[in-house]
C-alpha cells in the first residue's frame, strides 16, 4: 500500500490499496449500490475470472475519506481500467465534490482507459470546463416502463414505421407455438455457442480490440457465468430460454435489481428462426411491466437494432 501526497494542497492525500479484502470494505463503504453494475458481487465475479491485480485510489481529506477510484491492471492491454474491467457500465466517480474529482484524476495512473461513464452523474460533480476532458462513449440503451401498462402500450407507442416489422417478426415466431424456459440446465452454455457462432473473429473496431462478443476468451465466460451463480444475494439472474418443436432458438442471460430488468447477453438461432431476437425483446418488456419495474436496459452499443426498441442515454469515456 503507497501513500502520496497530491499536491493540490496540504488537506488532500491519496493512497493505493492493492489488497482485495480491503478493496471490498471500500466498495461497500462508497459504492451508491443504485445500478447492478455498482455491486461488488457483480464486480467481483469479474475479478474472479481475470485475476487482475487490483488498483484502488482512496482519497482522503485531512483524516476523512472523500474518494474512492477502484480500478485493475490489465496486463496484456497494459492499462488501467474500471476494476471490472471494460464490460461492467454505469461507471461514475465516487467523490464528494468537483474538487474530489479534479484530485482523483490527478493521481489516475496511465496509461488508463475508463469508460462506460455515466453522464448525468458526471455533469452533476464536474466542472464544466473539465467535461472537455471527456469522449462521447457508445450510449445505453434503456426503456422506461413506469408508465406503461401492457407491452401493447409499448408497441402503441412506436412509429408505424418501426411497430410494422416487429409485429410482422412477432407474428412469425408465435405461430410456431414457442416455449419459454427459465434457467433451464446447460443453456447458459448454449447461450455462449449461439454467440461463439455469430460473432466468431469479430472485434470492436472503435477503440476496444479486445471487445468479445464471440466469447472466445473463456475468463469472459467464466465472468457471466460467476454472474449468474452469484444471484440471489443482493440481486437476480437467470437464463430465459425459446425452444420451438423442442429446438432452442435463442437463450438470453438477464438480471434484476433495484427496479432495473437488465438485458445482459443473448446468444440467438437467427438462421433456423428468424425474428427470434425481437420476440426475445418482447419477452423482456413483458416480464419487467408485469414485476412492476421501472426501466429495460439494454446496455451500451446499437448493435444495429437497439434504437429501434429502446432510447439512448449518453455516456462518457476518459483516457489519460
């Protein structure tokens, strides 16, 4: 553990906390614990997988703590990243005023890569002048269902233009009678061949070369599937399994936490059964209308079909 000063002034000092027991106390100290992705369970069985050395900045003002920067090391990528690393989203800076902030940016090592950053919780404690700093990052798509009362309503509320085609999708695969199955034994692995399938030898060509869609890294799948064996303790996952003359068309793995369905992962037959992924985001819509929660994220990246189902809400990026 590294002590150092700022320099910003003589109240302020910061230090490294590498020991893992440790970073859990302060997680639980100063997460918000609003999003799935601020719990430690969910963080944690990252780490798990990965095994990266972890890199927490805790700030400090005279003897209080005021900040916290958890993050890890990435060996092959050479940076620091969200401890987590790149998958987990709604990040945001866990400081107590914009001066906390300037000071933990300060003393962010680099090379650094943090993204996934949440803007509206980024605007309320930056400067203006230091949001400059910052990239537009790939936007979440969300829906909020509070006031929505039937998926009907939902589809009501779509341009004809955008309701017509998914409609005509949802219509070809009822007629084939689909049945839905939950946590059904080995579909989280049928999950990872649908994808290992459709995205085989694919990357991210913006600025993540190691973006796994294809889940060819096996610490990726074992990451998701520490997620959903760690549900039940602070938060809810599970498989959603279509199966159609007993054939699996499509597998999904979702949660849910403080009123929040998270569309997390699919893994879909497309060539077998066309439609089958806008019957997936049906089924997701109707099942958070009807536990009476408040928003469907489905996560960042378009994906080339997102905005047709939900609305983008913008996030940051920030490199040093």
């Amino acid at each position: 553990m590294d002590k150092k000063p700022l320099g910003l002034n003589n109240h302020l000092s910061a230090e490294v906390v590498y020991d893992i027991s440790r970073c859990f106390s302060l997680w639980e100290q100063f997460s918000p614990k609003k999003s799935l992705f601020d719990l430690w369970d969910f963080r944690f069985a990252f780490y798990q997988a990965y095994q990266y050395q972890p890199h927490f900045i805790l700030l400090r003002e005279k003897n209080e703590a005021v900040g916290l920067l958890p993050l890890w090391y990435e060996t092959e990528r050479k940076k620091y990243l969200w401890f987590g690393g790149w998958w987990p989203e709604d990040n945001t800076f866990w400081v107590k005023k914009s001066e906390h902030l300037l000071a933990i940016l300060d003393v962010c090592p680099s090379p650094a890569c943090l993204t996934g950053i949440k803007s509206s919780e980024l605007e309320r404690i930056a400067p203006k002048e230091e949001l400059c700093n910052f990239q537009i990052d790939d936007p979440k798509y969300v829906l909020d269902i509070g006031s929505i009362k039937s998926f009907d309503d939902y589809l009501a509320s779509l341009k004809k233009t955008r309701r017509k085609p998914i409609k005509k999708d949802l219509a070809l695969v009822a007629k084939q009678s689909p049945e839905v199955v939950f946590d059904g034994p080995g579909d989280f692995d049928v999950l990872v061949n649908f994808s290992r399938q459709r995205f085989a030898g694919e990357q991210d060509s913006l600025k993540d070369p190691w973006y796994d869609a294809a889940l060819e890294d096996e610490r990726r799948v074992l990451a998701l599937r520490n997620v959903l064996g760690a549900s039940g303790k602070n938060y809810t996952a599970k498989t959603v399994t279509v199966k159609i003359n007993k054939k699996t068309a499509g597998v999904d793995l979702a949660a849910i936490y403080n009123g929040c369905y998270y569309a997390l992962l699919g893994g879909y037959n497309l060539k077998e059964f066309p439609g089958i992924g806008n019957y997936f985001n049906m089924l997701n819509i109707k099942e958070a209308i009807s536990l009476d929660l408040k928003q469907v994220d489905a996560l960042q990246g378009d994906c080339s079909w997102k905005h047709r189902w939900y609305k983008e809400e913008p996030f940051y990026y920030y490199e040093k």
